[in-house]
C-alpha cells in the first residue's frame, strides 16, 4: 500500500550505517538502546530478508513496532533510505507471519469489527455535536460542497471534542456549508495499515470513499493530519482510482478562509507568545509548514516562536505509529521530551493541528509540570473570533 512516496525492495541496501539516523530518532534519544535506533531496525529488516534469521521471533517483531513512523530517520538519511516506509512494509511482513503485537492485534479487531479504534458503536460518533450552543448545520446534511472527515480520535475522546467543535463553528462563522458523515464515518484505516491488515484497511477505504461520493462534495477537509495524509496519498494508490474530490488539512483551509477575509476575527485575544509543533504526517510527510504558520501569524495578539527543532526537523509528539498501543510508557516519554522543547521556548501556548498531538502534549504538560497551555489551532482560530 504506497504512500507518497516510492519504495524499492531493495531500498535497505543503501543504508552506510552511517549513524546520523541515530541522534534524530525519538526512540532512540529516550532510550539511548541501539536496539531502539532506525539503523538497528534497517539492519533487523536485512537480516529478515536476507534469511541469516532462522525465524523472526515476537522480540524481533516489536523492534519494528517500537517505532512512530515519524520520519525523522527518513528526512535525515544522507543516502535516501525511506526508512520509515522501509519499517511499516516490515510490520505488514511480521503481521503475515503471525508476529503482530497483541496490543494492535486487539486494536485491529476493534477497528474490524466497530469500524473505530475504541469499539465504539456508531451513533458515538456524533456526541461531540452535543453541549454546543447550536447544533453543527453539517449535522443531518446529505449533499455539499464540503465534507469535514472527523477522524476517530476527535468524534470519540471526550479530551479531544474541542477540535471538531471549535472547527465547525469556524466553517459556520467563515459562511461554508459543509456536511458531516456521522455514523457513516469509519476509521480512515490508517491504524490498520501500518499494523499490517491491508485488506480490512481497503474494506473501510471504501465505504468512506462511497459515503464521501454520496454527498456529492468536492472537498473532503479533516482536522487529523493522519487521516489527511491515507485520504490524500493512499486510498487513491490502495484503491486504484482517482477520489474525484480534492482533499484539505484544516490548516490549508483556514487559512486560506482567514486571506479571503471570510474569518471575522477581532482583538480579544490578550497578547501571548506562541509556538507550534508541527504534527509528522502534516509536516515532514504531508509537506505542509506553512499553512499553520500562516494561520497563526493572521491573529492578533500572537507572537509565534519557533522551537529550534521545527518544521522537517520536528520532534514527534510520541502519538505516532500507533506506539501508545504498543508501549504507552516509551510514547509518553517522547512527549516528555517534546513538550520540554516547547517550554524552552518561553512560549505560554503551545499549538498543535492535529488532536493526537495535542493529547499527547497536552498529558505531557501536566506530568511534567510546566505551565504551558496546549491548543488545536482550530480552537485558538475560535477564540479569536468576534
Ligand atoms: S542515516 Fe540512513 S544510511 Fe545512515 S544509518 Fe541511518 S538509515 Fe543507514
Ligand atoms: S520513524 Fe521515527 S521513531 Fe521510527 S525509526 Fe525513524 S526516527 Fe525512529
């Protein structure tokens, strides 16, 4: 299943051993175990391949399964191995024989069987419409231009309902009609993916895609980077077809809303300094940097700060690769490290576009406690609003 960018079989062979992979990787920069590293994980996968492993055991597996999938390797990599797509083709390989982690075998059955990742039943899927001080006008609306795709995380953690929320009052305020898919919408399949189960991850693929056509919409805009990204650059390549609609990170539009002057925002945010971590499958994946920037730099009263690890070079959250399933501890220790950079700043807020970012970050605040508050950008974009 390919995703933007292409993969050769053979790619691991470029790896030098350089090491320059090493100091980037945020596994590896908490640990400080080898085992724990891109290169160690690269010469893991040569050793499967080339057969001088007599079987791959459960240990082996969770080498490739103790990874966010950030890219850090990849972007740094002086001899072009895509590393990370390197590793999430050899999950896939540990799925087929049998060797998947039990915490995302459950995390695939849930997806499989209740079409999100915390076994939710559907109708769930719209509480975050409740205690609004009007019901979401995408709500019920079978046909539009717009369709805004939620994304699991954001429809079903209560900790995360501020960033649908905020979102849709944005596209209210900003005049866009737009539908929303409510039970409808299924996990994007990323999570099945990247834990190897391709054939259920095309199933949800295209119901999504049929339930996004039905309503005749000419843009699909989420406010989860992962999600944007599999709409934007797999289900097209996994499904063989073109989508026939365009597809938008939040960021993209809003600020391109806020440059037609359709966001009426006013002055009634008090003056704060502000940085913004970019999210890995936006950023250093998607290629988008400048949109959020772009975004923040329209509010008044924000003075935007960058932390020396930014933009290609971000630090990830510790939300990726499904890493909170597999080792809760190790994702929560990269956040620690994150949002320790954010603070060096000196920055009050720390905002993000993505809502696994923002949990991550968000936890990791309190744990560390620092006095840094931690925002979506759709809600900071709400709170400018007239
Ligand atoms: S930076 Fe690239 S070539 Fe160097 S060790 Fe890492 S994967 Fe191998
Ligand atoms: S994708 Fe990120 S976590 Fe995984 S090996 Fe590369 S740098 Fe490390």
């Amino acid at each position: 299943m390919s995703a933007t960018r292409r993969v050769s079989e053979e790619e691991y062979l470029h790896c030098i051993r350089c090491g320059q992979c090493l100091p980037v990787c945020p596994t590896y920069r908490v640990t400080l175990n080898e085992t724990d590293s891109p290169r160690a994980r690269v010469a893991l996968m040569r050793a499967v391949r080339e057969g001088l492993l007599e079987r791959p055991t459960d240990r082996t597996a969770a080498q490739f399964f103790r990874c966010l999938l950030c890219g850090a390797c990849t972007f740094t990599c002086p001899s072009g191995v895509t590393v990370d797509r390197v590793l999430e083709l050899t999950r896939g390989e540990m799925t087929d024989l049998g060797l998947l982690p039990q915490p995302l075998v459950a995390l695939n059955q849930r997806i499989a069987e209740s079409h999100n990742i915390s076994a939710e039943p559907p109708e769930s899927r719209l509480l975050w419409t409740q205690n609004l001080p009007t019901p979401p006008t995408g709500l019920g609306k079978t046909q539009a231009e717009v369709v805004y795709f939620v994304g699991c995380v954001g429809a079903l953690f209560p900790r995360s309902y501020g960033i649908p929320q905020s979102f849709a009052q944005v596209l209210e305020g900003a005049g866009v009609e737009y539908a929303l898919l409510g039970a409808e919408e299924w996990c994007c399949g990323y999570p099945l993916a990247i834990n190897g189960d391709l054939e259920t991850a095309r199933d949800v693929m295209r119901h999504n895609l049929e339930a996004v056509r039905a309503t005749g919409a000419r843009t699909l805009v989420t406010t989860c980077p992962s999600c944007f990204h599999f709409w934007k650059h797999t289900y097209p390549a996994a499904l063989g077809e073109e989508l026939g609609f365009e597809v938008r990170h939040a960021t993209e539009f809003l600020a391109d809303l806020l440059e037609a002057g359709r966001v009426p925002l006013g002055e009634n945010l008090p003056e704060q300094v502000v940085t913004y971590h970019d999210p890995c499958d936006l950023g250093r994946k998607g290629g988008i940097f400048d949109a959020p920037r772009r975004v923040l730099r329209a509010i008044p009263g924000i003075r935007l700060v960058e932390m020396p690890e930014n933009q290609g070079g971000s630090h990830c959250c510790g939300g990726g690769g499904n890493l909170e399933s597999m080792d809760p501890a190790l994702s929560q220790a990269v956040a620690a490290r994150r949002i320790r950079q954010a603070a060096e700043t000196g920055a009050q807020v720390v905002v993000s576009a993505c809502q696994q970012c923002e949990r991550t970050l968000f936890n990791a605040a309190r744990t560390e406690r620092l006095r840094l508050r931690v925002k979506d950008i759709a809600e900071i974009v709400l709170e400018a609003m007239k």
